[in-house]
C-alpha cells in the first residue's frame, strides 16, 4: 500500500486545526458541508473539535451540511449526529432571518470553510458574501479558512456581473471565472461595501500556505472531493466555467450522467454540431460526437445526441469563450428548437437565485417541459435564466440578434485594486 504525497499547499483550515489560536474567539460558529475537508480527509469540524477548538454551532449552504443534495436543495439537520452540534441552514435565508440565525446561535466568530470553484455562478461564495454582510450588521467577526481556486488564479475570463441582474447565482460585479480565492474575494466584498457606506465588520483571512496563482488544482496535492453532487473532478469545474452556462438554455448539461457539464446535447441534436465546433479551432479542447441518456433532470430516460468536451491543454483552454460558442453554433444550427429557459411564473426563487451547480433552483421545468422561450417570447417578471448566469442580457440578446458572441469576449484581467494574497 502507498502512502499518499505530502500536499504541496496548506489550506486555512489545516493550518487552524493545527493551531486553533491563530483565531480569537470563544464561541466558534462554522459554515461549511461534508465537502469540506483536510489534507488527511478528515471533516473540518471534527478536525476543529479534536484540536480543543471552542466550535459551538454548523451553518449548512445549499446541497446541505452533507453535501449531499441536489442542486437548489439544502437539509434541514436539526442536529449533527457526528459532532453533536446544532446545525442552522442558511440556504436562501433572507438578510433579517441569517441576522438572526446568527444572533440565536450565540456566537461570537463566525468561520466560512467552503470549497469554492472559482465561477461566479457557483453560489457558496455568495453564502460567504451574505454570512459576511450578516455578521457585520450583528456585530460578529467573520473569517475565512481560504482554499485554493482550483481554476488557478491567473486567468480571468467573462463579463462583471452588471448589479441589475444580482442574485444567488452572483451577488457583486465579478468576472464569471473570477480567478480568486474564496478569502480573497470576501475581503474585495468588505472593501466594496465599505466604499459605498454599508455596513461592515472584521474579515480575516487564514491564508493558504504554498499556493500560487499558477497552480491548477492537480499542482496542489490535495485530494479532490467534489464539493457538490454534479462537481465529480476538477476537469468538471474547469469546464463549468463556460459550460454552466447551458443551463440557461434549452439544451442538457449532462446532469444525470457521470459527466455533468463535460456532456452537452438534446434529442434534436445530430451530426452537424462536433465538426463545426471543431472547426472553430479552440484553444485547448477537442469535440467529441456522443449520445447519451440522462437518469435525471433535463431529457431524463431520452436517447441525447451532443458532444464531448475534451480538455487537452488546461492551461490554453478557455473554458468561457468555449461555452458561449457551443451556445452560439447550437442557435444557428438549430434555430427551430433551440431556446432559452425561463422560470416558471409561481417561482420567485429563481428571480432571487438559486443554485449551485447551475439549476434554476426548486420546481424549474427542463427542456422537455413548458419552461423555455425563444427570442420573442421573453415576458415581465420571467427573466431567463441565462441572464442570471451571464450576469446581464447580453448574451441572450447578441445569441437572438445573430451579432457574433465575440463581441462579448474582450480579453480580461483582474481589476487594479483587486485584493490578491497570492
């Protein structure tokens, strides 16, 4: 039997659990999941209680404190069996009923420790920024336990979300892949909310040790747990970051196969969709003509016909600019079937935002229900869910008008004052 190689980098919360002083405190509350681990594999929590940690409450975000729900889903624990600690879910909480989930759980530091993927509309960061802005108004200190962005911290890739458009699936003006760490984005947060008068409190940050920007998550040595059900591998979230944009469409993702997000098709797909992508000639990524049959979600139990996508170049890919793309070709190549999906009318939670992995959150018809649009039919208070997504309506508008997306692909860097640890 081989041991497993010493990881190269440190995270927050091994450094915490290894020296539960580099945080004050005498009651500790902790937003994290069964997701959340150390290098050993151990849950944070249990790692904190062994280490003599005054750890006195668990908040769960969406998918649960086990990690283990679909998307636009949480539990409701009650009680955590394997600490015995209460347990608060903060899943869509509104800003008054976090204000006083926090305040009955008699707290006084508040630890986030997500694993986080870098894309904008992965929404435990935005459990973060309102756990953050909570605390603030409460009068708790906050701090992060920092992870590394598995995409790197390099690339910057994506429109900012324009603040009309804010939701679950984005809070503030970031780029859809940010290239920042959960601790690092958190402290942006407080610089902005301080700047426009809101608000704010203590944010520190237990910094990684031994990561760089450089570094794809195969560099760091960690073991990879898929932080959320349709999340498998690291290649998924790469992916993700443009592909998570089809839930927005009338297409499949993949969710219900064993390649979320890597997979892409509907029935009215053929043969025409892997060549043209191909022919594109795509930095980084092959197309590779496949047929599958989802278990679940979208098309569940229909014969799918798509593509592949084949990462051969991590560090050339350009997982944004390859979404909005697949996106486009599907729309030209099938115009009749091809759409937008939109909420239903009695579903207020996708106007607010929603879920994790991409879901338009509780109750959303797939494509092969009534909940899709074509250019034309977009109506008052049914905004389509890729306007979320994008974080505006460009996209949907530029696909409709027939005006090629790379308009809407300028290249892109973090801002100047942007807060980098790394």
């Amino acid at each position: 039997m081989t041991s497993r190689p010493h990881p190269v980098v440190r995270t927050g919360a091994d450094r915490l659990v290894a020296d539960p002083t580099l945080v004050g405190g005498t009651r500790w509350g902790l937003v994290t999941n069964d997701t959340a681990v150390t290098a050993d594999l151990r849950l944070t929590a249990i790692a904190l209680q062994d280490a003599g940690a005054p750890l006195v409450a668990l908040f769960g975000p969406e998918h649960g404190l086990r990690g283990a729900a679909q998307a636009g889903a949480s539990d409701d624990l009650g009680l955590d069996e394997a600490t015995g600690l209460p347990v608060y879910d903060t899943y869509l909480a509104a800003d008054e009923a976090l204000d006083a989930m926090l305040l009955a759980s008699g707290i006084d530091t508040l630890l986030v420790d997500l694993p986080d993927i870098g894309v904008r509309y992965y929404t435990y960061v935005w459990t973060l920024v309102d756990c953050l802005r909570s605390a603030a108004r409460v009068g708790i200190d906050l701090v992060v336990l920092d992870r590394p962005n598995p995409l790197g911290g390099l690339a910057v890739e994506g429109p900012d979300l324009d603040p009309a458009f804010a939701s679950f699936v984005g809070r503030v003006p970031v780029p859809q892949r940010h290239g920042l760490t959960a601790g690092e984005l958190a402290l942006a947060v407080r610089a902005d909310d301080a700047a426009a008068g809101l608000p704010t409190g203590p944010v520190r940050v237990v910094e990684l040790e031994g990561w760089t920007r450089d570094m794809l998550w195969a560099a760091t040595g960690l073991p990879w747990v898929m932080p959320s059900p349709n999340m498998p591998t690291p290649e998924t979230a790469l992916v993700y970051a443009g592909t998570g944009i089809v839930e927005g469409t009338t297409l499949s993702e993949g969710r219900g196969t064993t390649r979320p997000f890597e997979i892409v098709g509907a029935p009215w797909v053929d043969a025409r969709l892997a060549p043209a992508l191909t022919a594109l000639e795509l930095p980084g990524v092959l197309f590779r003509p496949t047929t599958f049959t989802p278990t679940f979600h979208a098309f569940a139990g229909e014969v799918v016909r798509g593509v592949q996508v084949h990462v051969s170049d991590p560090v050339a890919f350009e997982p944004v600019r390859t979404g909005v793309l697949l996106v486009e070709t599907v729309a030209r190549l099938y115009p009749e079937d091809f759409g937008w999906r939109l909420p239903e009318p009695a579903e207020p939670a996708v106007q607010d935002g929603s879920a994790q992995d991409g879901s338009a959150g509780p109750g959303r018809e797939g494509p092969s229900g009534t909940g899709a649009a074509g250019p034309s039919e977009v109506l008052p208070g049914r905004r389509p869910f890729v306007d979320l997504l994008w974080g505006s309506d460009a996209l949907r508008t530029t696909v409709d008008a027939g005006v090629p997306v790379s308009t809407l692909l300028a290249p892109r860097s973090h801002r100047p004052d942007a807060v980098l640890l790394y």
